[in-house]
C-alpha cells in the first residue's frame, strides 16, 4: 500500500510542514547544529501530520497555520522517539542508527529535550493557546502512559485492561490530540471535541496493536523481532498467549531460541484474536469517516485506515 499516493491530496502542506521542521532544527550553530543534524525530522511517514490535514480537508477548512501544528506534533513525536530509543538502549531505529548510538545517552537526553521545546515554542507562537493546551494535555498523558509501562515492565501477569491503558495513553493520546487540534479548527464544540477525541483514540489503538504484531511477525520493521519482549513489554499478544495457554510461559519469553514461543503463538491463534480488538477500533473509525461527504479526502483517510491496519513497517 502506497502511503505517498494516500497522502497526495495534501502532499503540499507536508511539504510546507518540512520546511518549517527544518527551520525549527537547523538554524542552530556549532554542537547543536551536529547533534540536530542526526535527528531525521522531515523523514518518518508523518502520520500524524496526513491525519490532520485529512480530516480538515474532509470539512472543507484551509487553515493556514495547520503545517505549524503539525510540524510542532511531529517533532514532539521525534523527541518521544529519542527518549523511547535511551530507555530501550536501542542501536537502530527503522534501518538507522539512533542518537544515542552516536551520542550517547546523555546527548540525546538533550536532543530530545531540544525537540521538546522546539516543538512548544512553535504551538505557543499561535494566537490561540487551545492547541498548545491540547499538546500538553497529550504530553501529560504519554508520561502517564510510560510510567504505567515500565511499572509493568517484565509483569507476566499483566492484564488486556492494564495494557489498553498503557497504549491509550502512551501511543492513541497524541493521536487524540491531533484529531482534537482539527476539531477545534473545523467546529469546537464540546459534542465535536469528543468525538474526534474518540476517533483519534480508536485510531492510535489500531496504529498500536498493529505494531505490536509487527514486532512478532514482520522482517520489515526495521527492528529484531521480539524487541517489545526484549525490552519488558507485555504487549497485549504475549497477554493473550498467556491467558490460552493457561501454564508457565515465562521460560518461553526468556529463551534466547524464540521457535517454540512462535509456535506456540500460532499454535493458540494470537494474531487472529489481536486482529479482532483491531477490526472492532477499524469499524469505529470507519464509520466516523462515513459521516462526511465523500471527496479525495475520504478516500485518503479510508486508505490511511488500511495502511495503519495492514502495514508491513
């Protein structure tokens, strides 16, 4: 599935939403200039940034400060990214080198926190202080997200319920944001606002699950297979695993030779059960989208639907 041909009707504003991302990082001086010159902040799908140009498209809005949104979430995104990468110890990310490969953990601390406030400092140059309200209320939620993680890190006997709370916050929140930001710019009404909050929500589930079974089965995804289990996470495959095969599995999750624990995820059907709770947040965001007329935006999103639900990376 092509996601630049899904993302041409608003090819354009990525386009500008690049160059302010650019801008944002590289009119810096000596280290940090070197240091941002390793972060790729105009590579990546930007699915966040097609989401909210999506859905403006779809209500007829051409809000002209929408790629400065947008670039502010996506290099918020980055720096979760580049704290993610330090808490993993992960070498590469999608097929290259992380930061903190190159720099070490304590430069990428820095180059994450410079992000961060890059990526403030663009939503709070806005008039309106709604969409930046919005971000840090996402921001919040993340944080939540990460630590209910990592308290659960290594838990064997995590629940699907703890573990939809964990991606909810920490993958879907921002997700929510995004399609909060439009909400705002297409209605701003309290009814409008929590139904795009639902939509995002449903959405980042979808992306998140995906993921998930990504990290089991693809040869795509630019990391190891089985990274999340490397790294602590229960994700909620291992959860359902657990729950089927009703014995002590933890040998399974530690042995370096990972064969017996893949049978065993085919054997009991895991990824037919995940793609379940991924078709029930599909049909709910499909049915959001039905709402609208139908116009190339639509069509777009309805695609960007399949490409999140069915991707190889």
């Amino acid at each position: 599935m092509n996601l630049k041909l899904i993302q041409k009707p608003v090819a354009d504003t990525l386009i500008q939403t690049d160059q302010i991302l650019k801008n944002a990082v590289g009119n810096n001086a000596g280290f940090v200039k070197e240091v941002a010159g390793f972060i790729p902040v105009t590579k990546g799908k930007k699915i966040r940034s097609t989401l909210l140009f999506l859905l403006l498209g779809m209500s007829d809005k051409k809000f002209e400060l929408s790629p400065t949104i947008a670039a502010s979430v996506e290099l918020f995104h980055i720096s979760s990214l580049i704290h993610d990468d330090i808490l993993d110890s992960a070498e590469q990310r999608r097929g290259a080198t992380t930061l903190n490969h190159n720099f070490g953990n304590l430069i990428s601390v820095l180059g994450g926190d410079f992000l961060f406030i890059s990526s403030l400092e663009l939503m709070n140059s806005l008039a309106d202080k709604n969409f930046l309200s919005i971000l840090i209320s996402s921001t919040k939620k993340m944080i939540e997200g990460q630590l209910l993680e990592i308290q659960n890190n290594f838990n064997f006997d995590s629940k699907e319920k703890i573990y939809m709370e964990i991606i909810e916050k920490k993958t879907s929140a921002l997700f929510a944001g995004v399609t909060m930001m439009a909400s705002h710019i297409i209605d701003g009404s309290e009814e409008s606002l929590k139904e795009y909050y639902e939509f995002g929500i449903n959405f980042g589930n979808i992306f998140q699950l995906s993921d998930d079974l990504l990290d089991i089965f693809s040869d795509k995804s630019g990391k190891d297979r089985f990274r999340d289990l490397q790294e602590g996470k229960i994700t909620l495959p291992y959860i359902i695993l657990k729950e089927r095969y009703g014995e002590r599995i933890e040998d399974l999750f530690s042995a370096e030779d990972k064969d017996e624990l893949l049978r065993k995820i085919e054997e009991y059907d895991v990824e037919t059960e995940v793609n379940k709770r991924v078709d029930y947040y599909y049909e709910k965001c499909i049915d959001f989208v039905k709402k609208f007329k139908q116009s190339q935006y639509s069509e777009s999103l309805f695609r960007l639907l399949d490409f999140i639900k069915k991707r190889e990376f």
